[in-house]
C-alpha cells in the first residue's frame, strides 16, 4: 500500500510540474493559436451531421476548405466534444493540452514498469513527461496534434513489450495486450501524420529487435512457434490500425494534390534544410519562445534536459562498466553472446542515435533521398522519438545498479533533479489579459483573420491574395444573366448582395450542404459561397447538373427560369468512399474479434 502511495505521489509531481500553467484562470499565447477556431469548426460539423469531418465552412474565408481531410482530426474531435458538453473554448483547450500530459505519463510508466519495475517506471514517466522538449510544445509552439502524437509513443512500445511477452495470448487468450498496441497506433495515426511518419518505422524496428531477443530466451523446440504467433500478432494489429484510419489515411495521401498544401507547407521558410540542429544545441538551455532558423542559433529551446542528460550519461558509464566487467569475467565470451544479453539496451541505443542524427545535417543524404521527409519541414520534429528511446535509456540504470537500497537512492535523486531542473520550462512566456483576440468562436473573425493564418488547405485553383472573405452567412453570393456557360466569368468586387435583383429563400445552409429556393425571369447562373473541390455536387430540383467555377474558385450552378430549388452537396469520391469502406472492414474485423474473445472468456 505504501508503495503504491509513493508511486502515486512521484506520478502526480510529475504531472503538476509539467501542467501548473494550466490551472490557472486565465492562458496564453503560442505559435499555433488556431486550436479554438479548429474546434468551432469540428463543433460545427458534427452539429451539421457532416461525419466523417473533412469540410470546415468557414475557413478559407469564409468558401470552406478541406481542412479535417487533410489535418488529423482526433484531438479535434475530442475537443469538439468538451465544447458541446458545456466547456468553454479555452477549458476546452487546456483539457486537450493536460490529456497530452496525463496519457503521456501513464504510458511512460507502463513502458518503464514492464523493462525495469515500478522504480524505472517512475525515471521514465519523469525523463519523457518533463522532456524540454514537451514543454517547447506545450508552452511555445502550443503543437497539441504533436503532443497528441506523442502522447501514443511509450504506449506503443509497451503495447509490443506487453503482446510478445503475453506468449499469443494477446488476442484470443484471456490477455488482450493487443488492444493497448491497436488504440495506441489509432491514436497516433489519427493525431499527427508526421509522428507517424517518423514514429512507425522505429517502432517496427524496435518490435522486431525486441521479438527477436525473446525468441532466443525460448526452448528450441518452442522458438519457431513463437516468432512466427507474435509475429502475425503485431503484424496483425499494425495492418488493422492502418484499415481503421483509412477513412483519414487514403484521402490525405491521395487528394492532397488538389489543395494549395505543397505551396504553403513545403518550402521556403518550411525547407528542411534551414532547420537542421547543431548538436551542442543538445546540450544548451537557449530558452526563449521564437521560431526555428538557419544555424545554432534559434530562439527556441532543442535541450534535452539537465536531468536527463545527467541520467543517461550514468546510464552509459555504468554499462560500459557492466561489458567490461563480462569481459574480463570471461575470455571466452564471444561478442555475439554480450550483444544478445544487452541486445536491448543496444536497440535503444541505436534507435536513439538515430533518430538525433535525424536532426543533423549529417543525415541530409537520407532527407534528400525519401521525398516524402519534405512534408516533415522541421528535422527536430525526430526530438519526439528521441525523447522515448533516451528515457528507456535511463530506465536502464536500476537494471545496472545492484542492491535495492543503491537503486532507490540513484533512482530517487535523480527523478527530483529531473523534475527541479525542468519545471520551470513547463510555463508560457506572458499570460494574456484578453484571450479573444487569439482564441475565438466568433466566425467573422474565423473568416478574415483566422483564415489569412491558416490558408494551408485552400483548393489549388483560388489565388488568397484576390479572395475576399464572405460577409454574411448567405448561401449564395450572387447570380448572372447566363451567357454562354462554358468560360462564363463571374469576378467577385465589392458587395456580393448586390449582384440579384431577385430574393432568394435559405432552407439549408450546413457544413456539407446547401439549399436555396429561388423563381428566376430567365435562365441564370448562381455564385454558391462555397470554394470547389472534388466531392461539391450541385442539383438543381434534386437532379445532379453540372456545375462550373468561378475566376476564384467559387463554384457555379446554372438554373432555368422558373421556380426551383438549387444545391449543393459535399459527397464522398471515390478515393473517399473506397477509404470509408476499408475503415469499415476493419471496425468490422476489431468488433469480431472482441466478440469471439467475449464469448470463449465468459
């Protein structure tokens, strides 16, 4: 009981060190102040009944834009869902900030207890969660989707610890372990692609290393067996995550191109290679709250901590120790029998090393080779799995130290210096006095000034220095006498409102859908408020007619005289539509599953 007590109490001056900021009335400012207008605009959608989420109405001044396509939705869906039950924007915000915190020290925990046992569950928990790092994110990029992403990291490689250690027990024994792996990889998919790009492949690395090493700690009548069922194990669980987020995956891939993406996220300030680190910036507090840049010397912070530094660098010596002492111990152990019986700790080794070269110049060959790293921007984004592999480093050290007693006193000083030395990075820079003039639900404002700063996912065809935000909630901008329909231009000055002489009535005007009634004197071509994009149908009397666009990308529907009802639907492609089936298939396979095991387990 005592012991839970001190753990407990550990874990919670972990949390509070790295979250106080939070808990007061009032917030702050970070780089990316977007989240309350993300959340408006998830809000919105559900409400609208548009699910799965991937059109946002009023970015993009006000025309829409693909925004949750494209920008992995699952913080903002949880957000949204703060907000319905009554939080207020900014709680709503600081909740999906403290969720990053709590999940990320429950998993570091359970990834720390299962190698090394509560006690370097406790050094691990500490060395990830109070990560400089985490607070760059938290308190100066203000990165939930990141923080999210990272949140699922040590969840992940404890999900593999836990699946081969369950001996295929994982999924139909009366262990699931392979839940914890699922969700895991779910919520990493779905927060932030570029932690998954970056973050995947390690994992599969590491899961492979670690399955190899306990494969040989088997009989060898039992070897076989038991690669090949937690082999197909996590492959299992792998495949199944990436046929659940399909419906996200596929359309974000595919479609991109369709976007301004590449123009806005891709070059220039965002070329990865005016952002590489120089690695005694490892090693430099340097804490300020600005932005990256070309040399050593950025105003923000890429610190691993004086703790964590401190830490590792006993870890390495005491297992430099530990081989030298195998060494001299026995002349006859060969160097593949000291490899196998510190394999793990070399994985993490390497892992580590790798990804912090990953932030170096020294690894711009491998940049320049995978043109997909392009959309990564920032080469320190690889301090997220840096951060992981070198806490699991540190766990290390009360597997190296003999004697209860020795471990707790090394382990104990060195979670309060983690956290003495760190705390105060875990603070935002000022605290507003107004917070409206960042974080808003007001939509004029999503529409003129949240738009100018985030026009990312804007269609490809629209010029953002010619648009005008819309002014008012209409449904339709404005109309023309029809001339020939092919090659009609409509420029859009001045007051929209201006352009009919007639009225026409709203019925609908939602996210994802768009419906007027209008009686026309002659054949007319309508301006709908809304930017085109692949999956916009327009109907004219519910018939589907073709549909034209505009010098600025608005879309164009052209109406015969008389009384109709004219509009537009935003439905699925085909890449959209084949991506919601796969997503399908595997939430059809994942309930399956739990009903065999729910049945065979009563």
């Amino acid at each position: 009981m005592l012991k839970k007590l001190i753990i407990f109490v550990v874990l919670m001056m972990v949390f509070f060190a790295s979250s106080w900021s939070f808990f007061r009335s009032d917030f702050f400012l970070v780089h990316d102040f977007t989240h309350g207008a993300r959340i408006v605009e998830m809000h919105k959608a559900l409400v609208d009944g548009h699910f799965p989420v991937r059109w946002s109405s009023d970015l993009g001044y006000g025309y829409g834009m693909p925004l949750f396509e494209f920008y992995a939705p699952l913080p903002y869906y949880v957000g949204a869902f703060f907000y319905e039950i009554g939080f207020s924007l900014i709680d709503s915000i600081k909740l999906l900030f403290l969720i990053s915190t709590l999940v990320v020290l429950i998993g570091s925990y359970k990834l720390g207890k299962s190698l090394f046992g509560s006690l370097g569950g406790l050094l691990v928990a500490s060395a990830v969660t109070l990560a400089p790092y985490r607070a760059v994110n938290l308190f100066v990029r203000g990165a939930i989707s990141e923080l999210w992403g990272i949140m699922a990291l040590p969840f992940i490689l404890y999900g593999i610890i836990k699946v081969v250690g369950d001996d295929g027990k994982a999924v139909f024994g009366k262990k699931q372990s392979w839940l914890i792996l699922l969700i895991s990889l779910l919520v990493l998919l779905l927060s932030h692609n570029l932690t998954s790009l970056i973050f995947l492949p390690l994992s599969i690395l590491f899961g492979g290393i670690y399955l190899i090493l306990e494969t040989q700690k088997q009989k060898t009548e039992n070897k076989k067996q038991f690669f090949i069922k937690n082999f197909l194990i996590l492959f299992g669980v792998y495949l199944l995550a990436v046929l659940m987020s399909s419906f996200y995956l596929l359309p974000a891939i595919m479609e991109k191109g369709f976007t301004r993406l590449e123009q806005a996220i891709v070059g220039n300030y965002f070329d990865y290679n005016l952002h590489f680190l120089y690695i005694k910036q490892f090693f430099e507090v340097n804490w300020k709250y600005g932005g990256s840049s070309w040399g050593p010397y950025d105003d923000v912070s890429f610190y691993l901590g004086t703790g964590q530094l401190l830490a590792f660098g006993i870890s390495a010596l005491l297992f430099a120790k530990r081989i030298s002492k195998n060494i001299s111990k026995s002349t006859s152990l060969k160097i593949g029998q000291i490899i196998t019986a510190n394999g793990l700790y070399l994985t993490t080794l390497f892992l580590l090393a790798f990804s912090a070269l990953m932030t170096l110049n020294r690894s711009k060959l491998i940049w320049d080779s995978i043109s997909i790293f392009s959309f990564i921007q920032f080469p320190w984004r690889w301090l997220s799995a840096v951060i992981v592999f070198l806490s699991i480093a540190i766990g290390f050290i009360v597997k190296f130290i003999k004697g209860k007693f020795h471990q707790y006193l090394f382990s104990g000083v060195l979670i309060l210096i983690i956290i003495f030395s760190n705390y105060k990075f875990f603070q935002p820079e000022k605290f507003l006095e107004d917070t409206s003039d960042y974080y808003y639900s007001d939509i004029a404002k999503i529409r003129n000034k949240m738009s100018e700063t985030l026009p990312d996912y804007i269609p490809a065809q629209v010029k953002t220095v010619e648009i005008i935000p819309v002014a008012q909630e209409d449904a339709v901008l404005g109309c023309e006498v029809a001339r020939e329909y092919s090659g009609i231009n409509i420029q859009i000055l001045g007051d929209r409102n201006n352009y009919c002489e007639f009225e026409f009535t709203k019925i609908t005007n939602k996210t994802h859908k768009k419906l007027v009634e209008v009686e026309l004197p002659q054949k007319t071509m309508l301006e709908f408020a809304v930017l085109d994009f692949p999956g916009w149908t327009a109907e004219v009397d519910g018939v589907v007619v073709g549909k034209g666009v505009s010098n600025s990308g608005t879309i164009l529907v052209p109406v015969e005289p008389g009384k109709h009802q004219v509009g537009l639907e935003f439905k699925d492609t085909k890449v959209r539509s084949i991506s919601d089936r796969i997503s399908v298939f595997g939430l059809v396979i994942f309930l399956s599953i739990l009903f065999w095991y729910h049945k065979h387990n009563d």
